[in-house]
C-alpha cells in the first residue's frame, strides 16, 4: 500500500514539470509570434499615431510581426473588451487612453472592467492638450471663447463621451460658465476633420491631431493645458497664463493586456517599451509629433493609472458630465 501511494505521488510530481517547464519556457522565449495592439479608435488620432511609432520599434527589435489593428466604438470600449477577452498569452495589447479611465465612472455597467480585466503594462507618452478653432474665426483667445459662447451657440467636438477632449472642455465650461455644446465623434480624426470643414467651432484637441494643422495655418491655438509652455508652441499660453488656471491636465497612451498575463511577459513588454522611448530618435520623433516621452516601472504604470481613475471619477461627479 505504502508503494503503491508513494509511486503515485511520484508520478503526480513527474507530470506536474513539464506543464511547469513548458510555461516558463514560453515566457523565456516570448514573443514567438505575431503580436495584436488593438487601437479602439479610427486611424489618424493620436492614439494611433503613438501605437504605430511603438509597433514599429517592437516589430525591429523582436523580429516579430506587429499588427496595429483600429477597432473604434463606444469610446473605446469597444476595443478594450475584446482585448480584455483576449487569451492571457502576452499576444494582444490594448492601446489605453484616459478615456479608459474616464469609463470607470461614466460607464459603469460597461461589458469588462478595466481594473479586473487589464493590466497596464507600460506608458508610452503623456499628452498635452490644446483648444484650437480654425485661423478665420474670431475667436483669438480663450476669454474670447468665453464671451462669444454666451453670445453665439458653438460647437465643441471629441473623439467621443470621456475622451481627452471632451474631458477637458467639460473642466473648460465647468471654470468659466462658458455654453458650449458637445459633439461626440468616433475618434479625434473625424473631430478634426468636422473642425476643418467648419461643422463645429473648437476642440479641446490632443496636440499630437491639432499640431500639424497649427502649424500649416488652418488652426489657431488658444493654449495648451500643461503646466509650463510646449517647446513646439513657444507663442502659445499656458490655460493659466490665458487666465483661466485650474484645468491643466495632459492625457496619455499606455499598452494593456488581459489580466492573468504571466508578470515576465507584462515586465518584458514595460522594458522594452521603455527602452524604446528612450532611444534618441524616437525621443526626438515623438516630441516633434507633440507628445511628451515618460518611462516607468510595471508598478509606476498601475499606480498611474490607478490615480487618473480615481481622478477623474471626482471630475466627473464634480461637473456632472454625462455619458450623452
């Protein structure tokens, strides 16, 4: 009896090491394969933009294929649910935005839950924002955003509910009593195209969509919503030194995967994104494209994004916005 136990202990440990071994050598190996980044938003924004850079750079250093898929809808839950549904392999990311941390509280009976059902591995930028209206409008500064709101109906676009730039134009008319309505799109491309063609009047726009647009001349930028001047925009205020203190923010893109994805892997993806980042010429692309390059830790991230949720859970029960 006493052998019959004990070989069929034996047995049980032999069979155990080879799914041990097998996992372990997955995650040693990683990646051996084709890698999905799914962008929840149209091609062209500035999510898209920042995910490409990265993608490129994985793709050169790991010798592997990555495919930068757009999945856009419902403010990026669209894309984020298929991700969080995705296997915990380490071969599909989320493209994360503060739109995603916005949802928590916007959209609570969402179909995932981004703190059970992702895990942030990396931040790829900060963003910074800027209210532009096109070069013929009459509005050169945010005080005069101000005044014609109350005088004239305008238009503010985003790429839809929670996003950056509704965000921030919901903190702008919550500081200044200005009357502005909120268009929705389904992404910051379409938004801007709307601006451009004179269908709404302004947009809160991530500087990386706004930037090419301010410098060709078809846009005005009335500010930027960090703390000290762009180097990009060196004649363009801060929203404090445009009188209007109290909303400085910048937005951010980070890669997430599924939940249950091994740790080696998440710190993997951490380190070489934030290798990339820091490589000189990608510091110099991505600050010429108007984000802003930041490294940190797998911890750092989760405690980052931790912080934006609970921020803007208070912003948002603050100034009322709603999912509209």
């Amino acid at each position: 009896m006493k052998i019959t136990r004990h070989l069929l202990i034996a047995i049980a440990s032999v069979s155990m090491v080879p799914t041990h071994s097998t996992a372990l050598a997955q995650s040693v190996a990683y990646p051996r394969k084709l890698i999905r980044i799914i962008v929840p938003f149209p091609a062209g924004g500035a999510t898209d933009i920042m995910t490409r850079n990265i993608a490129q750079k994985l793709n050169e250093a790991w010798k592997q294929p990555v495919v930068v898929e757009n999945r856009a809808g419902a403010n990026g839950m669209i894309g984020a649910d298929a991700v969080a549904k995705s296997q915990t392999d380490g071969y599909t990311y989320l493209a994360a935005t503060i739109a995603h941390s916005a949802n928590v509280s916007l959209f609570p009976k969402a179909p995932y839950q981004l703190q059970r059902d992702l895990q942030p591995a990396a931040i790829m930028g900060l963003i910074p924002q800027v209210p532009v209206v096109r070069a013929d409008s009459a509005i050169q500064t945010l005080q005069d955003l101000v005044a014609v709101s109350k005088t004239k109906n305008l238009n503010g676009g985003s790429g839809g509910n929670g996003t950056a730039a509704h965000l921030g134009l919901e903190l702008f008319k919550s500081a200044t009593g200005a009357k502005i309505q909120h268009v929705p799109y389904k992404g910051g491309a379409p938004a801007m195209t709307d601006l451009l063609g004179g269908q709404i009047d302004v947009i809160f726009a991530q500087l990386p969509e706004g930037l090419p647009h301010v410098k060709s001349g078809r846009l005005r930028a009335l500010a930027v919503t960090s703390d000290m001047r762009h180097p990009l925009l060196p004649d363009v205020p801060t929203t404090a030194e445009a009188g209007i203190p109290g909303i400085e923010f910048t937005s951010w893109n980070a890669l997430m995967v599924p939940s249950g994805t091994p740790r080696d892997i998440v710190l993997k993806i951490n380190a070489e994104v934030s290798r990339i980042s820091g490589t000189p010429d990608m510091r110099t692309r991505i600050i010429e494209q108007g984000f802003q390059p930041v490294a940190m830790s797998v911890t750092d991230t989760e405690n980052f994004v931790k912080a934006d949720v609970e921020r803007w859970a208070k912003v948002i029960r603050d100034t009322g916005i709603k999912a509209d």
